[in-house]
C-alpha cells in the first residue's frame, strides 16, 4: 500500500508508515503544502495513494466518491487534557 500524509498530520507520522513497511510520503516531501484539495486528491489519484489527512472535507463522499480514489482516511483525533 502507498500512503500519502496531509500536512495537517506531523512528520513523524511519515515515519511511523516506513517503519511499518508501507511506501508513505508526506506532501511536504513533495512541495505541495497549502495546496488545493482538488490539487492534492488528484496527485494522490495519479500515484494511487491513500491520502491520510485531518481535513474533513475529504469525508464528503459527493464530492469524493470513494470508488474513484485507492482510499481517503480521514482521522479524528481525540484531544488530550
């Protein structure tokens, strides 16, 4: 599997992914921060990656239809008082 990691996740999450044995970059491996999410899904589409992002507007499956793309994790994370 190839992952593709969000800005929004920290860099040690690329990490994590390599070691675990799976091919993960971040899209600041690939100067692509502050891109649009159309830019960034389509780059994902075109290296059939799963993007893995905080952003919840990659939960909307009008707009994300999920049979188009190798997969879209979208994490919520608790926070920690």
């Amino acid at each position: 599997m190839k992952f593709k990691l969000d800005e929004n996740l920290p860099v040690d999450a690329v990490k994590i992914f390599q070691e675990a044995g799976y091919n993960a970059v971040s899209i600041l491996d690939q100067s692509l921060q502050g891109c649009s999410d159309k830019t960034l899904i389509s780059v994902c589409k075109n290296e059939n990656r799963i993007l893995v992002t905080l952003d919840i507007d990659f939960a909307n499956l009008l707009t994300y239809p999920p049979q188009e793309y190798a997969g879209i994790i979208m994490l919520r994370l608790k926070k920690i008082r």
